[in-house]
C-alpha cells in the first residue's frame, strides 16, 4: 500500500527570513531527494486541506489560536520571539500543516493509506496549548500550532481510538507536545532529545506517559538504538497502541549545525522499521503518520526523509 505525502504550497509561503534556518528550502530539499532516489512514484500526493479554529481547539486554548491570528502581518513580518516569526502568509500555511496532520489522520483510519507523511512548516512539537496574551512566557521555538498533538487528539476524540502513541525523534524535546499529553493515559509519548539544550525541559517530568530520555551532546547512533531497545519498546509493546505518530525531526544528523547529536540516514531508517513499523504492524494494523519537524541542513534533512519514507512504505 503506497504512503500518503501531504503537501500545499501555502506552506512554502511562511517567511521567516533570509537568516532563518527554518526556511521553504526544507520542503524543497526534501521534494529533490523524492525525486532523486527514484521513491517519488511509490507514494501517493495529497493536498493538505486548511485546518479548522475548532480543529485547533481540541489541542490550544483559544486564546492561543487569538494570539496567533492577531500577529499575523498586512505586510512585512511580526515577531513572536528573536527565533519565530510570522509574515502575512504564515498563518495559512499553519492552517496547512495543521490541515494536514487531521487529513492524514483520517486517510489511515479509514484505510486509504496504511500511513503518511505530512511535508509541512512551520513545525510544531514546541508549540504548547496555551500562552499569555501580551508578553512572551517561552519561545515558540519556530512552531505556532502543534501539528502532531492536533492530529492525536482528532485520532482520540473524533475517531474514538482509546490508544495512540508518539514517538518524537526531534533533537529538542517535543515541549509543546509534552505539555498537551502529560498524564493522559490514552497517550505514550517516546522521546529522545540532547540535553541540555533548547528548551531545557523534559529531564524532570516524571509523568507515567512520559517516556523522555535526555541524552548529552555528540551522542551517536548506536547508543539512540539501545535507547530505543531498552526504554521505548517496551512500553511501547506494553500499551499496545492503536496509532502511532511522528514528530518527525531530523535535526540530530550529524551534519545538521542546529544541534551536536550524531546520527545518520540509516539510524533513521532503523527507528522508522524497529520502532515505528513493527510495533504499528503488531498493534496498530500498520497505521502511523509522520510530521516534519526539525532539520536544518538540507541535503541532510532530504536524505534522512527519503529513508524514513522508504522504510514507511514497505
């Protein structure tokens, strides 16, 4: 069964400048490596639709989604925090990222896809359910809606999945993410990120859905795979998930200057087959969906998508 690839080119669209690393040359390293490796034609291309303000809600308070709405520019750009943000088409391509996360959701639970990935920015697994009108408490960390987190909750409270897992390979923790799902047990959430590093967090929560493992700069692959091994699977295994999602962040390449972690394209693939696509075979008739997250170098960032999508869609 082909992988459904969700894409709009609204999400291009979202300028965040010239310096900025989070850049629409993402989305385009990635479609020049699909089409490099010879993968392009063995996935299925979907538009992503516009989330809708009530889409939103299930995850944000409304007076995040306000906040959001009213930042958004005539012309020029309007800052959210010295690293995020927003230029008059930003808001739309967020509804499209967003958008893409349900319309995923939906194909793989209705059996169209047995699973996706969603192609999109901004990103998402920093941005948190609620935020203070009128002053910055945290940084947005290049993410206004989480894209993922919106996408679980339609999975549990539109489709009625009693179990959903997401696994979050990102070299920051997914904090937003975190913060949507922390004590809910119809959520695991399986983590692994450097620490200390942006946004310092995700060391201490000790919730018991919370399988978060901090790990210490120039971390390589082979010691990411015994994390996997020895702390995700089993709980994995143990809760039996009925999906599975992924915040799908390959900034902890080896070549990516965002961060100091060492992983390569085939560290990726094995986590898409040992942890991903196995544990969803088991348990979850196959069904995962995947949003980009992080990954700032691009011929990194094009390769290391390509090997997850070739695992994803054996």
């Amino acid at each position: 069964m082909a992988t459904g690839f969700y894409f709009h080119p609204d999400c291009l669209q979202h300028d965040n400048g010239q310096w900025h690393p989070e850049c629409p040359a993402r989305l385009q390293a990635i479609e020049d490596q699909l089409i490099a490796s010879r993968i392009d034609a063995l996935i299925e291309r979907e538009e992503a639709p516009l989330a809708e303000e009530a889409e939103l809600a299930r995850v944000h308070t409304q007076a995040h989604i306000d906040y959001i709405k009213s930042r958004t520019p005539e012309h020029g750009r309007s800052e959210l925090d010295p690293d995020t943000s927003m230029c008059p088409q930003s808001y739309r391509a967020a509804l499209r990222a967003a958008g893409a996360a349900i319309a995923a959701t939906d194909a793989v639970i209705e059996g169209r896809y047995e699973n996706a990935f969603c192609s999109v920015r901004p990103p998402g697994h920093h941005a948190e359910p609620a935020r203070a009108m009128g002053f910055c408490l945290f940084k947005m960390g290049f993410c206004l809606f989480n894209n993922v987190a919106i996408a679980a909750r339609h999975a549990l409270e539109v489709h009625g999945l009693q179990r959903v897992a997401i696994v979050d390979f990102d070299v920051h923790h997914g904090n937003g993410t975190e913060a949507a799902f922390s004590g809910d047990s119809r959520v695991l959430m399986c983590s692994f990120f450097q620490h200390p590093f942006y946004p310092f967090s995700g060391a201490d929560n000790h919730a018991s859905n919370m399988v978060n493992v901090p790990l210490p700069a120039r971390t390589k692959g082979m010691q990411v795979r015994e994390v996997v091994d020895m702390m995700w699977l089993p709980r994995l295994e143990a809760f039996k998930p009925q999906m599975i999602f992924v915040s799908a962040g390959f900034d902890a390449h080896r070549e990516d200057d965002m961060a100091n972690m060492g992983l390569v394209e085939d560290d990726y693939a094995w986590i898409t087959e040992q942890q991903v696509r196995r544990v969803a075979k088991r348990h979850a008739q196959g069904r995962t969906v995947s949003c980009l997250e992080g990954g700032y170098n691009l011929s990194a960032l094009g390769r290391s998508v390509v090997a997850h999508l070739r695992l994803a869609e054996i």
